[in-house]
C-alpha cells in the first residue's frame, strides 16, 4: 500500500474549550504539547512518519489541538518535510481562526516551496451559536481573522482554498426556527461575500459550499435526537438551502456508477490513503491523545464528555494494541493495514451489519418502520451510511470493531433524517 | 440523554433475545425454528491441559477472568439460569458445558446434575447436554464412576449427555501435554480412553494444528487402529483444522499431503474404491475436516456454531459472542438479578449483536471477492480478532490454508477418477461454486 497522505500531530494544547470538541480538555495536556513540540523540533515525528508511510507522501495535514500556535516551527520545518517528502505539495490544516498572525508566513513560505495550502476554519455561523459553542466574539473575530489572512497574501503562487467547518450540536439544532437558520446562511453569505471582496489573488479561493453544517459527531445519540435531526434538515431544505447531508447525499449518487468497487473513495482516508503519526502511528487525528495514559484517565474521569458508549479502559487498551502501530515494527504495520484496507475496500460485511441493525431498531421503534417494509429503501440507507457517514475510528470507540457501525449513528440518521435527504434528492 | 440511550440499547438487546431465544426456547414446534437454538454455559477456565493451540490456555484471563470463576458463584448462577428456564417454561434445543475440562470440577459436574434434574419432569426439555472433555477424568477411576453415573442418569431424565472427546492422538501428543509434565498418557490411558468412548458411543474430535502436522498421516493409522481394537466405527472421529494464524507455508504443504491421504485412504480402504459411497460419505456424512467446505448450510451465516447458540459466561452472566470472543470489550452485556433472580438484561456491547448473528461468513472483507467463498470453512472470530485486532478481517495465513484445503480436495478427487461424479454428491447450494473453482483449479493445473 502506498500512502500519499499524513497526519501529523502538531499541538497538544488548546487556548479553547469548544463545547462539542471531541478532544476533553485535561490538566495533562500542558506535558503532551511540550513532548509534541521537541518531536517537531527535533524532526522525530517526521522520521517516524516516513517509517509508517514511505516517501510517497504527496498531502500533510497538521492535527492536535490548534496549530496556529506551533506555525512558526512548523514554518520553519517546511524544508525538512519537502526533504523527506519529495512528493509533498499540499498541506491543510484547521483552525479555530483565532489568530492570522502565524498563518500568514507559514502560507508564504508553503507558497515559496510549491506547497498549495488548504485551511480549514472552524466557524459555527452567528454568534448565537459560535460565541456559546466556541469563544465569545468569535462570529466577528474569526472572519475578521480569515480576512487578514487573504488580504496579507496577495501575491502568493501556491493555491490557497479556505472552507469553513461549521458544526452544530443537536442542542443549537433543537434552537434554530426558519428565521435562525435563514440567519445562520445569511452570515455565511456575508462573510464570504466581504472575503471574497477582500481577496486579490486569483489563486485562492473561499469554499462557498463549506458552510452547510454538519452535526457533532460522535453522540449517544437516541431515537429522539434523530427526529430532531430530521427535523432540522426538514427545515434547512425548506429555506432553499442544503446541510453537509444532503451535498453527500447528491454526491451518493453522483458516484453510483464507481462506488460500488470504489467504496474508499466515499469515505476518510484514514489508515488507508494516509497514516496519522504521533509519538507512534494512529487511525486519524481523533485517535491522537489515546496513547497518553494521564490523558486517558482524566478524560475517562469525565467520560459523559466523550460521547462515546464504551469508553473505558479496555477498548483503550484494544485500540492501543491494534490501531497504534508501531513505527519500528514492520509486521504490526502490515497488520494494521491489512485490517484497514479491509475497512475500506470491502463494503459487503458494512452493508448487511448496517441492514440488520437497522431492522433490529425498527423492530422497536427506534428507527423508521419504513425500514421494515421497503427493503430497497433499507438497502440504499445502509449503502448511503456505510459510506458517507461511516468512522472507523467511532466504530472502534462503540463497537470494538471498524467494521460495526454503533446504533447511535443509525438512530440519529434514520428517524426521518434520511428521508429528508433522499426527497430534495427526488 | 445518557439515560435514555442505555435504555434504548437495553431495548435492542431485549428485542434480540426475545426473538432470536426466548421464543424458539418456548415454542413447541421446534421445526419453525430456522436452525438450532441452543445454550452454552461456559463455565470456566480451569483445565489439567496446557494445549499449545488452545485460546484458554493462552488467553483465558483475557477471556474469563479468574476472579469471576469461584465455585459458590458458578453454582448460584447456574441455580438463577434454571429457575429462570422454568420459569418462563422454555428449554433450549440443547445445553452445552464448556469450560477447560468440565469433568475435573466439581462445581462443573454439579451444575450439570443441577441441569438434569431442573428438567427431569419438564414436558419441555433439552434435546440434549454435549460437553467436550480431554478425557482428564480417565486417570481418576472414582471420577469415572461418577461420570457413568451421570450420563446414566441423563438417559433416565431424557436429555442424554453426549461427550466429544477432545484427544489429538499419540503422533501428536507434544501438542497437547498436562501442565503437570508428571502425567502422560500412556497406552493404558488410552486403552481406558478408548474403551471408555466404545461402551458410550463417543467420537474423538482431535484438533489438526500446525505443530506436528508431518505426524498426521501415522496419527490417522494409530486412530484408526484404535477405533478397530475398540469396535468404534471409523468414522467417529471429528476432525477441525486449528484456524489460527501460524501455519507456516510448509506446514501447509503437509496439511495438503494428508488431505490428499485421508481421501485416498477413505476410497480404498473403507470403500473399496466405490466411488458413489466415497463422494456420498465425503461430502454428506464425513469427516469434518473434508465435509466443512461444502455444508449447505441451515440457515446460519456462519459455519461454525456461533449463531446456533446464546453462549453464557456463567461467572458473572455475561452474553458473549462466544468462548473465543468473550474479552470485555465484545460483551454483549450482562443478565441482570433482582432478589436473586434473573429480571432483565442490561446492554453493554448491544451494537455487536446484529453483525454477530447476522453476518455471512462470506461477507467479511477479503472474502467477499474471494475465488472459494462460498467453499470456504472460513475463519475463526476469536481467532481473526487475536492475529489481526478486528474480529471480522481474516488471517492470510489461514486463507491460504483453506485456499489449499479446497484445492487439494478437488485435485486429489481428480487424481482418483472422481471428479466427474462429484458435483452430484455436493449440496445444490454449493455445486455452482464447487465447478467454477474445480475448473479454475484444474486447468491451471493442466
């Protein structure tokens, strides 16, 4: 297998406390940052990386916490990437936007290297919902921020592409009537309008699309909380507009004709096009952090946090095992990507554990009845999760499997969501 | 929220039990039932063998705990899953005991007595008790008497105790030594084993393992020449190749030279060279070992037993997906008790059930483009999850061997003159499959 993308750990600490994070903040993470800081500086992650995933490394992306804070080391890294990663021309990472100032060398030095740069901004939509669910200010300061950042680099070569991550609890869902919602797409309409006015380079560009919101994953999600989550869509798509579901839903079918053989495309690349690297090797960058036993206690501690069904000790312990490879070893590597590429390539086992649980929760009430009737309906839903909204991470975390599916996923797509989706489709 | 989302998966579980369990157990009409709804009461993990393939003697801690296996525990959970059977008048299909070897605890021949006696009078009872024993009990005479006297009395109640014993042979006896390296079977340990399994009808059901796989071709001649000495009938004998994932590639070249051999050896010297009785016997009747490639199956996705059976970690009531695959994390969750009583089930792992019981083995990734799917005896969960860290991705290792073991069949069956006759012999379900693979297989040999 060749990867031809990274996921590197670059910051431990967060100066956030965003309320859906799936990263708990814990006192020990002050430790974890520094630790992470000496292997960007002494270049041992890099090395590491390379161990995991070969030189065929053409994306990196910088994950943790939030890297504005470590920008000038990993400015001043760039060269040592482009040495051990001579394919590398694409780097991403997100942001809570909270700063420019870092950003904005860092973009011109990836620019001088040949390095396209995606930047990823968390921004919730208005400030009724990202001042309570990130900082307060944050519906000003964060466009503000991205405004700065476009207009300071108007002569750059590299391309720059800017998307908003916009996520919701099910909480700011419940909250938002027609007029909310129209405001939540009228400020996305603004601020992309005043950076895009902003912006004198036609080598980058603002990702319009990229405000449809997403929900927060993961969730001890309930039968209720799906048709909240219908209803929402419901309502979305009343007001002309699309949620993050719906554009997956479009591009469900648009890959119909390939997604059968191709199910890798559909989903993450996680442990399959790229390798996330820490002190050792991870699924993606919501495993970072798991390999800290100070960190594990105290987020264990306050699990109501994680959001996850079985967080304890012992599904730590299978994730440390089996998903952490180690770098030095070439046969738990192979291992893991035997596993992973299973996960990714096949999709049968996905599609029928999906039916069957699907089934089991229309049995009692927990999902559509429509499920137990219409078995091509049943299929094309679990077809559609199996392949847009399937984590191998948060299936390990609930199921102890990647390729088990939790209830909480269905439940929360499957009382109405879906067939909100599937009729703006119609 | 957190509250609600238990009860719902709580709900699920229920469901699940109710369905797929409780209400086969309870029906009276066995033959609506798609397959066999059985019980197994995995008891524990205490066992005079430390066999070198066995998942207990590497594993059982991880599997079953030591501190949930006391004896007052066992029994008074035994006592709750009785009352609960009859209380809600159901009795499963059959009971199974499985534990290291059942008949060296005394606690273990007791729950078992429990169980005869719980069902004695029932109108509705167990077909009947299986439980598979290394035979430790042989070296004790006493604990022999006691285990005649048990089985008698299981014929007297109606619900027969059917024993399945697990030796592997004297060619292969390294493979399966006491802990205490004092004691050795010997001659006349087998002799007693062998008389023993005569007067009670019992098959042996040796494990075909990597280690010592070159001794299997004298280990088959020795069986053989017990069973002959013994007037046992040459077929009792239950063969499984051990799916786990050190097979080396040598190691499989010697399991095709014995597949090759126990087919020859069963057309000419139990057959006669008949043709029609060999591929009748091979492919309907026959060992295992040969047979387990081609079941029609009934039903189940699966074919090893697993989704015949709800399997119950007795020490602490615990809903497993099996005996292999009962490490904390696959828990499906634990009966619950209230003033002593069995009154619900609480959920821990709920989201496994569907995709346990549900699944076809053909499904899993890998196989699902594999060229011998729908031929293949497929992997091991316990196994899978132990090498690989999923429970569903199978060992390459282990498809190579089954690759092998479905190719040396069909080469072999050439090599005798049966092939043209033997699509006739396979179950319909499986023939399509049986001829494109015989043909791939044979013109690539050609």
């Amino acid at each position: 297998m060749q990867f031809t993308g990274l996921e590197i750990m670059v910051a431990g600490t967060c100066p956030l406390n965003c309320s859906y994070c799936y990263i708990p903040k814990t006192p020990g993470m002050d430790r974890i940052h520094r630790d992470v800081l000496v292997s960007l500086e002494d270049e041992s992650v890099f090395k590491r990386a390379f161990n995991l995933a070969g030189g065929g490394i053409e994306n990196i992306g910088f994950w943790g916490t939030e890297p504005a804070i470590v920008m000038d080391v990993l400015t001043d890294k760039i060269p040592t990437m482009k040495r051990i990663f001579p394919l590398l021309r694409h780097i991403s990472f997100s942001t809570s936007g909270i700063a420019a100032d870092p950003i904005i060398p860092f973009v011109k030095a990836a620019s001088r290297s040949g390095i396209n740069v995606n930047i990823q901004v968390s921004l919730d939509g208005p400030d009724f919902i990202s001042d309570v669910n990130r900082f307060s200010g944050a519906a000003d300061i964060v466009p503000n921020n991205v405004k700065k950042i476009v207009s300071a680099l108007k002569d750059i070569q590299a391309k720059l592409v800017i998307n908003w991550k916009p996520t919701l609890t099910l909480q700011n869902m419940k909250e938002m009537d027609d007029s909310k919602i129209r405001e939540y797409f009228d400020f996305f309409k603004r601020v992309n309008t005043e950076i895009i006015s902003a912006n004198k380079n036609p080598n980058i560009r603002i990702a319009e699309h990229s405000a449809a919101p997403t929900p927060m994953l993961p969730g001890k999600y309930t039968a209720l909380d799906g048709v909240a989550f219908a209803e929402f869509i419901r309502r979305v798509h009343a007001t002309g507009n699309r949620t993050a579901h719906t554009i997956k839903m479009i591009d469900f079918f648009r890959r119909t004709a390939e997604f059968k053989n191709d199910k890798k495309r559909m989903m993450c690349g996680a442990g399959n096009s790229f390798m996330a690297v820490g002190g050792r090797g991870f699924i993606c960058h919501r495993s970072f952090f798991f390999d800290d036993d100070d960190y594990v206690d105290a987020a264990i501690a306050g699990t109501d946090e994680w959001l996850v069904a079985k967080l304890n000790r012992k599904t730590v312990e299978m994730l440390r095992k089996w998903y952490m490879p180690d770098p030095d070893d070439k046969g738990d590597i192979e291992r893991y990507l035997h596993v992973m590429e299973g996960f990714h390539r096949f999709n049968k086992l996905a599609v029928s554990n999906i039916e069957a649980a699907t089934l089991e929760l229309a049995m009692v009430g927990q999902v559509d009845r429509e499920f137990l009737d219409d078995p091509v309906y049943l299929r094309l839903f679990a077809l559609f999760m199996s392949t847009a909204s399937n984590c191998p991470f948060e299936n390990i975390l609930n199921t102890s499997s990647a390729n088990v599916m939790p209830f909480s996923m269905i439940r929360f797509h499957g009382n109405g969501a879906f067939r909100e989706v599937i009729k703006t489709i119609r | 929220m957190t509250e609600e989302f238990k009860k719902e998966n709580d709900a699920v579980a229920e469901s699940f039990i109710k369905r797929y369990f409780i209400d086969p157990w309870k029906s009276d009409d066995r033959k609506v039932w798609e397959h066999s709804r059985n019980f197994e009461v995995f008891f524990g993990t205490k066992c005079p063998f430390g066999c070198k393939y066995c998942y207990l003697n590497r594993k059982g801690d991880d599997l079953y705990p030591t501190d949930i296996q006391r004896d007052d525990v066992l029994i008074a959970n035994m006592a709750k899953v009785l009352e609960w059977m009859k209380r809600e008048n159901m009795a499963p299909k059959g009971f199974l005991f499985f534990s290291g070897e059942p008949f060296v605890q005394e606690a273990c021949m007791k729950a078992i007595d429990m169980t005869l006696d719980a069902f004695a009078e029932s109108e509705k009872k167990p077909e009947q008790i299986t439980v598979p024993t290394g035979f430790g009990f042989m070296f004790y005479p006493e604990m022999v008497e006691r285990v005649e006297k048990l089985m008698e009395k299981s014929r007297r109640v109606g619900i027969p105790i059917h024993l399945s014993a697990s030796i592997d042979g004297k060619h292969c006896e390294p493979n399966r030594p006491f802990k205490d390296q004092t004691i050795k079977r010997d001659d006349e340990f087998y002799d007693k084993a062998f008389s023993f399994m005569a007067k009670w009808k019992i098959g042996a059901h040796p494990m075909i393992y990597s280690d010592l796989i070159e001794n299997w071709k004298d280990n088959w001649k020795w069986f053989q020449e017990k069973f002959l000495k013994h007037g046992i009938p040459f077929y009792k004998i239950y063969l499984l190749e051990v799916r786990n994932a050190e097979w080396s590639p040598d190691q499989i070249g010697r399991f095709s030279e014995f597949i090759d051999f126990l087919i020859e050896w069963t057309y000419e010297k139990v057959f006669n060279k008949n043709a029609d009785h060999t591929l009748d016997f091979i492919f309907n009747h026959g060992f295992n070992l040969l047979r387990n490639s081609f079941l029609e199956g009934d039903g189940r996705g699966m074919k090893c037993a697993l989704q015949d059976y709800m399997f119950l970690r007795l020490g602490d009531l615990a809903w497993v997906p099996c005996h292999r695959t009962s490490y904390d994390q696959f828990i499906f969750g634990r009966f619950i008790e209230k003033n002593g009583k069995i009154d619900g089930f609480s959920s821990d792992n709920s989201d496994l059930i569907p995709a346990i019981y549900s699944m076809k083995g053909e499904d899993m990734p890998y196989c699902e483009n594999c060229a011998i799917r729908d031929l293949c005896v497929q992997g091991c969960l316990g196994s899978q999850y132990e090498a690989t860290g999923d429970l569903f991705s199978p060992i390459p290792t282990v498809c190579e061997l089954e690759h092998v073991k479905v190719f040396t069949i069909i080469k072999t069956l050439k090599r005798l003159g049966l092939i043209d006759k033997a699509t006739a012999y396979i179950p319909e379900n499986r023939r399509k499959a049986f001829k494109r693979v015989s043909d791939m297989v044979l013109n690539t040999v050609n």
